[in-house]
C-alpha cells in the first residue's frame, strides 16, 4: 500500500505540537491522531468529545485520510464568540455620550 505525509496538529494558547507522519493510505483521523503520539504529551484531549478537523474543516474521527492532510484537534470554547461580539458591542454604545445618540435622525 501507497504511503502518505500527514501533520496531526494540537495548540494552545501558548504553543502548538504539530506532529508530522507517514502513514498508509487507507488511515483514518482517528489512526492518524493516535499514531502521532499527541494523547500522550496532551493527556487534557478527550479525543470522544474533541472537535476535529481537516485544513479548519470539520470531519470526524472515521474519516479518510489524502496525502498532505493537516488533522486539527480543536480545544473546547472558553466563550460563545457571537455573545462575546454582542457584550463588546453593548459596552461601546454605553461609552458613547448621551447628547451624540440624541443628534442622530
């Protein structure tokens, strides 16, 4: 069987193991992730619940694998990004000065 170049790539807030293999060609995500070594050196990765990804797509874990593939392990949110906007949106329209609002038609 063919072998093919993949990258298994897990980061934090502060660094990134990128972990880069050879692999045969009918492999999986899940063989991938498990073959580079990552759930060990990140016991904190619970790969049942972790979100996964090709090149920032979402896949799962059963998916096939093509040669130059980036498997992305993705870290839970900390923060719903669209309530994050809305908070960030509400604080600036309160710093405005009352008599700039009234101007407006």
């Amino acid at each position: 069987m063919p072998a093919i170049s993949v990258e298994v790539v897990y980061a934090l807030s502060d660094r990134q193991t990128i972990v880069p293999l050879r692999l045969d060609s009918t492999s999986t995500v899940r063989q991938a992730i498990s073959a580079s070594g990552i759930l060990q050196a990140h016991p904190e990765i619970d790969l049942e619940r972790a979100s996964v990804g090709i090149w920032s797509r979402a896949t799962t874990l059963d998916s096939e694998l093509m040669n130059g593939d980036r498997i992305e392990i993705y870290r839970p949110l900390i923060a719903d990004p669209k309530i994050v906007r809305r908070r960030a949106g509400e604080a600036a329209t309160r710093k405005r000065s009352p008599a700039r609002r009234s101007n407006r038609c």
